[in-house]
C-alpha cells in the first residue's frame, strides 16, 4: 500500500496551474475571470487584509470543486500508471508446484503414520511440513493496482514487487512536485507490505 497525503494542500494549490487546468476544460472567459477574482480576494484575519498567491479559500462552497479539478491531473496520472503496469493476464499468480509435491508427499506418509504409528515416520511427517512451510503456496506471474483518493488522501494498493511499489512512489512524487507544485506530506506517506 502506499498511503499518501499532500502537505498543507488547500493552502498550496498553485493558481495558475489551476487556472491553465479551468482554462483546458472550460472555454468561458467570464467564469476563468471570476475564478482570478476569487482566488485574489485574499482573506481578513483579525482585522486585517491578507494577499493570498497560493491555495484555494477553505470552507467555501467552491473549494472542493477546484480542489478536486486540481487533482484530477493527478488521477489521469495513476490510471496511466495502472494501465501501463497492472498486468493484463486477470491471474496474477499460480499455484506453487513445490507445495503440491510436497503436500502429496505429506499426505502419503501421514497415512503410512496411521497405519504403523512408526516413529520415525512421524519425524519425517513433521521435518516435511517445516520444510514446507519455508516455501511461498503461490507464484506471483503479474501485478494489479488500485487508487482511490477522497480530497487530499489517496491509497494505491498493489499485488506486486517491492520495487514496483518504490517505483509508483517516486512516479507519484515527482509527478505532484513537478506537474502541480505539491508535496507529499513525509509524516503521513506510507509504504506497507
């Protein structure tokens, strides 16, 4: 899993950006000007006037609409991702043949145990299942990957290597600080097995 949160988003969205996002979806001068007048009219903090060049203004009834235009760009970017890296096989792994050996062979001599309650057999039944379980059930022969994000959280689950999930990771943060001038939040990022 990686588990990610971007640092101080509402107050960092970048108004161009945003302003070039608007522009590519909406072809109405009158709405880009009223969204200029929007993000311009700063804030009032105990009296006086405050000039703000980044973010979008919090608790107002657009600020989750921009927000969520803003990173949309970031959605596009993991569904390439998930497109480009999930593996188009819908089996992802297969049944190991070592465990298939060796649970017939456990199955042989439980029964050889039963029948002669011979010692040694049950040495062997138990040296057996410890090797066994040392072994992984199953091979992995693909990768899949999920997204989901509300507001500034997202997750992306995968089935894969550690390194794939490294590689996303990275993919993800240069993507954020170099196409919306955004940061992950270090604290809160996380990578799981």
């Amino acid at each position: 899993m990686i588990e990610g949160d971007i640092k101080g988003f509402f107050d960092n969205v970048n108004h161009q950006i945003l302003a070039k996002t608007l522009e590519r979806y909406i072809k109405d001068q009158q709405f880009v000007d009223l969204y200029w007048k929007l993000v311009k009219a700063g804030y009032i903090d105990g009296g006086l006037k405050y000039n703000s060049y980044k973010g979008v203004p919090q608790g107002g009834i657009v600020s989750p609409v921009l927000s969520n235009i803003y990173l949309n760009e970031f959605d596009k970017f993991v569904l390439q991702i998930i497109e480009e890296y999930s593996s188009k096989n819908p089996e992802i792994s297969k049944v190991n043949p070592k465990i298939v050996n060796y649970s017939t062979r456990l199955i042989l001599l439980n029964d050889e145990y039963r029948l002669t309650k011979n010692v040694e057999k049950l040495k062997q039944l138990k040296q057996l299942r410890v090797e066994r379980n040392k072994i992984p059930s199953r091979i992995r022969i693909g990768n899949r990957i999920w997204y989901v994000r509300y507001a500034d959280d997202w997750v992306i689950g995968i089935i894969g290597k550690k390194e794939l999930v490294e590689t996303i990771k990275n993919l993800c943060k240069d993507f954020l600080k170099s196409q919306l001038d955004i940061e992950l939040s270090e604290k809160k990022k996380k990578s799981q097995k």
